[in-house]
C-alpha cells in the first residue's frame, strides 16, 4: 500500500489571484522558472477538487504548485474566499498572493495590448476596473502577500517573485534576499518598499551647474556631497541602522526585505548613499541587489 499524501508532505501551493491586468501571466512564467508545476485557470468544480488532494492530480513528484485563478471562473469572487478558508492545511500549505495595480497602470495596459477587460462587455473598461476591485476586496484581505505593479516591468515582477518564492519561506536559516534602491521622489515611491529613507535634506548637486549631467556614480558628485557637514554622519547612520536591522528580519523568516533611498530627482544624492550602503553590506558578508530606478531619466 503507498504512503498517504499526509505521510509524504503537504503539497507547497502558491494561488495566485487578482486583477485582470495585474500581471498574473508573468508571474506564472516565473513560477514555471522556479521549478513550479503550474495550473491555470480551472473551472471553479475542477477547482475544488484540486485543491483538495494536488499532489494526486499532478504527481507527487510536483511538490512545488503555482496556480493560477481569478474573475474569469464563473462565480470566482463570490464563491473562492470561502473556498480557500476550507483548503485542509494537513495535506496543502498555501500561500495566496494577489496582484493589483492602480486604474491608471490597468487601463493603459488594456489600451496598449488591445485586450478587453474580462468584465467590460457592457462597461467602460475604467468601471469594469472599478467592479473588479469590489468583487475581488474580500479575497484581496485573506492574501498572504500582495504586489502592486503598477511601476514593475517583467524584470522587476520576475525579481519580486523569486525574492518571495526562490526559497521557502518555512526553511530554518534560509538567505534573505535584500534589495537596495535608489529613486526619485518626483517620480513616486517604489512600491512593496519595506524600508524608505529621505535624503532631500542634504545639498542637491542638481543645481551646480558642472554637476547636473552627473550621477552619484561620478567621483565630482561623491567629492562634493563628502564636503557636506551631514553626509558623513548620514550615512554612516544608515549603514549602522541596516547592519542591527537585518539579522532581526532574517531571523523572522523573511525572504526578501527591500530597502529603498529616494532624493528629489533619484540621480544624485540617493544613487551615491546606496552605492556606499551596497558597499558596506557586502564588507559585512551581506549579498545585496543593487538597482538605481530614475538613474537615467
């Protein structure tokens, strides 16, 4: 006789919901990517059956599962929040993740793939937005995790994913992943930012005038911000802030911990004190992602 799923282990189930536009078919291709097994949009009595016993329908072999599920199942919104609070924990553990993005990110991505909205056959694509979001509030709140893409290309989705998901969650003394950004204020905050430090307070080096073509890549602009009474003791607070701080959320369980730094424009001050932090955490056996969001704009 062969073992119970139980015995074996509980299947790790990823469900990946949310709204139309949001990005949920590049999030099941990073899925794919990480060795996921990925199931997309069953009919909601398939459904249910699925989840009640994965591994037998897929293998056992595919203890790892993506899927993928939304507005398109008939009865979807009144139907899978009480579907997914009944999933038995002993044979599933499961995460739900849900993808959203503001009206104004969904609508040019509708206008620019030339796609209808699923729920805009007798509605304007804005309030077929609009509806969406209400049908979908009460799963949105039993989300485990939720992104907002509204500023996310497929890189930085694909990299999001595999801060969440590349490891599990659960394994003792797992790396975490730490992101260090650098942008501008005029251009909004990063989302999913975990930790945000303002800079603005220090000179801008956008105002003299040999500087501005410059970035906090180039020595000129490092030379004079160093000749700024705070730019020392700032960073130095910094460095000091992330190095107590990371050990503490690794220790949590936590995958990924984005940390994002943003002056006025996202080419100077910002870009230069993340180059040193990035620096100093890898002198402190850190491995930290760098990125400068507004670098070029």
């Amino acid at each position: 006789m062969g073992q119970t799923q139980a015995a074996r282990g509980r299947a790790e189930l990823v469900i990946v919901t949310g709204l139309a536009g949001s990005g949920k078919s590049t999030v099941a291709k990073c899925f794919e990517d990480l060795g996921y097994y990925v199931v997309d949009n069953l009919p909601l009595p398939l459904l249910r059956e699925f989840l009640a016993k994965p591994l037998q329908l897929v293998g056992d072999e595919h203890r790892k599962i993506a899927l993928i599920t939304d507005a398109r199942a008939k009865g979807f919104a009144a139907e899978f929040p009480a579907i997914f609070r009944g999933i038995d924990r002993t044979h599933v553990h499961p995460t739900l993740l849900f993808l959203e993005a503001s009206d104004e990110s969904l609508i040019r991505r509708f206008s620019e793939t030339r796609r209808p909205h699923p729920l805009s056959k007798d509605l304007p694509v804005a309030d077929a937005i609009q509806q969406e979001r209400a049908m979908l509030d009460e799963l949105r709140g039993l989300a485990d995790l939720v992104f907002d893409t509204s500023q996310w290309n497929v890189h930085e989705i694909r990299s999001k994913v595999n801060h969440a998901f590349a490891q599990p969650t659960q394994a003792a003394g797992a790396e975490m992943q730490v992101a260090l950004t650098s942008f501008g204020f005029k251009y909004g905050i990063p989302t999913g930012s975990d930790l945000l430090f303002d800079v603005r307070f220090l000179p801008n080096p956008h105002f003299v005038p040999e500087l501005r073509p410059l970035t906090g890549q180039d020595e000129p602009v490092l030379t004079y911000l160093e000749q700024q009474p705070d730019f020392h003791d700032l960073v130095e607070r910094l460095a000091d802030l992330l190095l107590y701080l990371l050990p503490r959320y690794r220790k949590e369980n936590r995958s990924y911990l984005s940390v994002a730094v943003g002056c006025t424009g996202g080419r100077h001050r910002s870009v230069a004190i993340v180059e040193i932090l990035e620096r100093r955490l890898r002198e402190a056996g850190w491995s930290p992602r760098l990125g400068h969001r507004d670098i070029e704009r």
